[in-house]
C-alpha cells in the first residue's frame, strides 16, 4: 500500500489540476489556439514557399508541430509548480497527510492530459488542411503515445525548473528561451539539409529531431522515395527518443523530489 500511496495521491492533486482548468478555460483555449496559428501560418503562409522532396509538405508539418506543442505544453507543469509555492498551497500540502512526491506526480499527471486534449484538437485541425495518416491504427497510436511520453519527461524538468525559480513569469521566460530555439534547430518545420555545418549536427542529434522523426514514421508521413536519414539518430528515432525519455526521468525525478522536500521544509 506504501507503493501505491503516492499515486493515488499525485492522482487526487491532478484532479484538483484538472479542475482548475475547467474553473479557468482561459488557460486551455490559449494553449490550443497558439499551435492551431502555427499549423494554418505554416500550412497556408510559409508552407508555400517551402518544397520538401518527395513530401507533402502539410503531412511533413503537421507531426513537427505535434513535437512543438507537447514540448510547449509541458511548461504548464513549471508555471504550476511556482504559482503554488508563490500562492503558498505547497505549505498546505505540506499539513495533509499525503506523500511528498504526490504534488510532482499529479501535476506532471494532469498535464499529459491536458496535452491529449490539445492533441486531440490539433489532428482534426490537421485534417482539415490535408494532413492523414498513412499507417495502421497502432502504428498511429504508438506515434501519439511517444510524443506524449517524451513531454512527460520534459515535464519533469519543467516541474524542476518551477521549484527553483522565483515566480511564474520567470519560468515562463526561461522556458521560451531555451525550448523556441531548441524546436526550431531541428527538422520540425523544415528538413535539415541545408543547415550549416555545425547547426545541422546540432539539428539532427536534436532530440526534437528524433520524436519528430518518429512521429513521421508511426503516421506513415515520409514516403519509401525519400532518402534514409545519414545519423543514426534519425535513422533509429523511437530508440532514440526513448533513450532520451528515460534519461530525463533519471535524473529530473530525483531533482524535483529533493529540490520539492527543500522547498518544502523552508
């Protein structure tokens, strides 16, 4: 029972994440809103000027952005974490007879959910402008699982990230600065190919690369035509991806949980 108290726990806590959400529809309708603009800027404005070999160019979009958004969509758990220790519910927490780690669990819980819901919205706007998957349903399945996979792990750093700085406002630009350009130096909205030298190494070891990559491959939206990728890490991008993922939960887990057991005890 020891084992599953800080599940049930961090379950009870993403309930009460989740209800704010619906308390504040404000928060989901701007998290949705933003990837629907870059999937119609992309597919109608820019789209049009960018040729990809053998592709479609609207099917190869469309799973980059997925990459972008869930990415995005993880530092909801950061902002989460310092407005509570800001607004001070973590020291209520702190009087309940819960397990400490239940506050990490539930919030980076809840946020994979809210990250299925702006999925859900993003594929039907996808659809709309001429996106399809082209693979069989698990195949589709495994491609939307590994994108929510990989932002839970990011979530985790976010959470870590939320617990060291002072204020909301500050997680929210630290984050932008380093996740706007780590998902664009990567093949998310273009291929690779013409890069420079040194940012095209960058781009194609990326992890962003890689779970966009085999988002591509699971939708079955990079044609038998286009040639293999010459790094291996685009050539095995759900190994690699999934190397990353539990790399991340190595070492963010047990940050967040000390960093939280420090911040807590203050």
């Amino acid at each position: 029972m020891n084992v599953l108290k800080p599940v049930a726990d961090g379950a009870v806590v993403a309930k009460r994440n989740l209800i704010k959400i619906k308390r504040v529809p404000d928060l989901l309708v701007f998290s949705t809103i933003s990837p629907i603009m870059f999937i119609l800027l992309f597919a109608y404005v820019f789209g049009s000027a960018i040729q990809v070999q053998g592709t479609n160019y609207r099917e190869f979009l469309i799973p980059g952005i997925f990459a972008q958004t869930v990415i995005f969509g993880a530092t909801l758990t950061g902002a989460g974490m310092a407005d509570d220790m800001k607004k001070g519910i973590i020291d209520r927490f702190r009087s309940l007879p819960m397990s400490r780690s239940a506050v990490l669990i539930g919030r980076t819980g809840s946020d994979v959910a809210n990250n299925v819901l702006i999925i859900t919205v993003m594929s039907l706007t996808g659809l709309l402008v001429g996106w399809r998957i082209r693979s069989s349903v698990g195949e589709a399945v495994a491609g939307f699982l590994l994108l929510l996979v990989f932002a839970y792990a990011i979530s985790w750093i976010m959470a870590w990230v939320g617990l060291i700085v002072p204020s909301v406002e500050v997680v929210n630009n630290a984050s932008f600065v380093v996740i706007f350009p780590l998902t664009f130096i990567a093949n998310t909205f273009v291929p690779t190919n013409n890069f420079p030298g040194p940012l095209k190494f960058v781009a194609n070891w990326n992890p962003v690369s890689s779970v966009t990559q085999a988002a591509r491959q699971l939708f079955g939206n990079i044609p038998e035509s286009v040639p293999v990728p010459d790094y291996w890490s685009l050539r095995h991008p759900v190994l690699y991806t999934l190397g990353w993922v539990l790399l991340l939960l190595l070492v963010f887990i047990p940050l967040s949980v000390r960093q939280y057991k420090k911040a807590a005890s203050r």
